[in-house]
C-alpha cells in the first residue's frame, strides 16, 4: 500500500492548487455567513449535525498553535470528524484562526468571543446555492479521501 501525501501526488502543483482551494474556501465561508449558512462553535456545531446532518455541506476544523494541547478540544475534533465522516459531510483542517477570525469574524451574539474552532456551511435550500467555489473544495477533500486523507489540512494565507 502507498502512503504518499496529497502534495507528494501532486508533485510541482501542490503550493498551487493548496492556495487555490484556501481561496475557495475564503469564498465559501464570505458568501455563506450573510446568508446566515454557518454555524459557529464545536457545542453549537454538534448540536445542528445532531439535528440536521443532511443540511451540512462542509466542515472546518480550525486550531493554532496553543491548541494542539488541548486533549477536550481533540476529543471533540475526533467525534465531529467521525460522525461528519459516517454522515458523508467533507472536513477541512484548518491551521490559521486568525484569518478565519478576518473572515468571519471575532465575536458572537452577545458581543462574546467566537468559537471557531469548528465552522459549518449549511444549506438551507439544497437546490438554490450552487456554488462553484463549494465545488471546488469538494472536491478538493474527495480527492484528498482518495489518498487516505480523510482530513485535509490547508493554510489560510494572511491578506
């Protein structure tokens, strides 16, 4: 069995179609929050899979630094993960929460700071929001689960 990673396959384009898919993933999330298509937080995020699974269509997981540490935060990551997996729901890995933050941004409801270690992209009306750009990470992470990766990891360029 090989066990070569997506950039190894991918050989000189790698850099390339890395920032080409974390481009379409800014453009997902900046088109999906004004119409009220994200969720924001891992309680809030577990709730609405719990709910209504067939309505996700993209999961990010986002951590820093300071988080690689957090074993509750990892258990967490390790139960979205499996169920967005038996859900046939795409995951995405995120290592910038400060773009994600530029993107999204900072706080909540309430004026408190957002979670966003997870973010979902919801679809509330399946036949209406066709976007090339949701496309694209899709099939980014088809692709990725293609080589085992069931988990891609992309970076979030600084703007």
């Amino acid at each position: 069995m090989c066990n070569m990673t997506f950039e190894e396959f991918s050989g000189d384009h790698s850099a390339e179609r890395m920032d080409s898919v974390a481009s379409a993933l800014e453009e997902v999330l900046s088109s999906a929050a004004p119409q009220g298509c994200v969720t924001v937080g891992v309680y809030e995020a577990a709730k609405w899979l719990n709910v209504n699974p067939d309505n996700v269509v993209l999961c990010v997981l986002a951590t820093d630094e300071d988080d690689v540490e957090s074993v509750a935060l990892q258990i967490h990551f390790t139960l979205i993960q499996a169920f967005c997996c038996e859900n046939d729901i795409n995951i995405l890995r995120v290592n910038n929460m400060r773009r994600l933050a530029d993107i999204l941004g900072d706080f909540g409801p309430g004026g408190e700071p957002a979670d966003l270690h997870c973010v979902l992209v919801t679809n509330p009306h399946p036949a209406t929001w066709k976007d090339p750009a949701l496309s694209k990470v899709n099939r980014f992470c088809r692709e990725s689960r293609g080589l085992d990766q069931w988990v891609p990891i992309i970076n979030l360029p600084e703007r």
